[in-house]
C-alpha cells in the first residue's frame, strides 16, 4: 500500500494519524460517546500493473490482536472501495475524510483472532484501472464498539498488501 491512515471522531477529528504503525478501527454506539469511533483507510498504486484488468486481486490485512470479549465472539469489519482517492496519510483526519460518494461494498471479514484476514477485490480492481489508484476504508458498521487494530505499513512487520495477478 502507497498510504495509509486512521481516523478518530469527536474531540480527536482533526487529529493526523498517518504515521502510526496500527491502523485502527472501532463503532461505539452513540450512547457511549463520540470519541471512540475510528475508520481506517488503505491507499494502493496500480501503476506498476501492467495490464488494464486482472483476472483476481486481493487485499491482505494483518490483525494485531485477538477480539477478546466473549460477548462479542467477532467484529465484521467492512470493506468499501472509494473513488475518492485525494486524501494523503499525512493530512487525513476525521473532519477531511475521503467521501462516500460513489462507494462500493467490497465484503466483510469476521474478525474474531490475531491474523492475517484476505478479501476478494478484483471486481473493484478492475473499475480503478482507468485511474491506477484504488482506496479501501475499512469500519464496523456494526457498532460492535470493540477496537480492531490492523499493522500498518508503518509497522516493522505484517504490513497490508495487495496481490493483482
């Protein structure tokens, strides 16, 4: 991945985390407050691709550390390709997120354990070729209000990647 960053909402929203090594996602139901909510967001380059479609593409993220609440046997973190592609990891905050507009569900992975979670993106792929970058956002729009840590590409090991054959 080119870029990559999390955002945090309430007194934290114009707060940069780009340069962390853990990206960060979490949905807290509103009663709870507004500080705890956290998006993620991955940004890859396609110029190095040579072809103009891909027969499959997949993006790998690696899970830091274990859902650890028995209540909450996984967290469905959801994954969304973006046409807005204009943030850069060392400016994004919650406040100057990249918008929906034009937002595509790719999938959800049920994250329960440390690891390494896989997504199929090739249709999402494919629609970017034109424009050689793709961004992927990852949330719990389920409102779990458990936090998912993710490496980043800032983080000594584990970094996300995507595969394009």
């Amino acid at each position: 991945m080119s870029e990559d960053a999390h955002v945090r909402s309430g007194s934290y929203a114009d707060t940069n985390y780009g340069f962390s090594t853990l990206l960060e996602v979490k949905d807290a139901p509103n009663a709870t407050g507004a500080d705890f909510d956290r998006i993620s967001y991955l940004k890859g380059d396609l110029g190095g691709y040579p072809g103009t479609s891909t027969l499959s593409a997949a993006l790998y993220f690696h899970v830091n550390t274990d859902v650890s609440d028995p209540a909450v046997p996984f967290v469905p973190v959801t994954v969304k390709g973006l046409t807005d592609n204009r943030w850069s990891e060392n400016t994004v905050t919650w406040n100057s997120r990249p918008g929906s507009s034009g937002e595509t569900i790719l999938g959800t992975v049920k994250v329960n354990k440390a690891g390494w979670y896989r997504i199929d993106v090739t249709d999402f792929i494919n629609r970017r070729m034109a424009d050689r970058r793709v961004t992927f956002r990852l949330s719990d729009e389920s409102t779990q209000d458990r936090l998912i840590r993710i490496n980043s590409k800032d983080h000594a090991d584990d970094q996300p990647y995507l595969v394009i054959y």
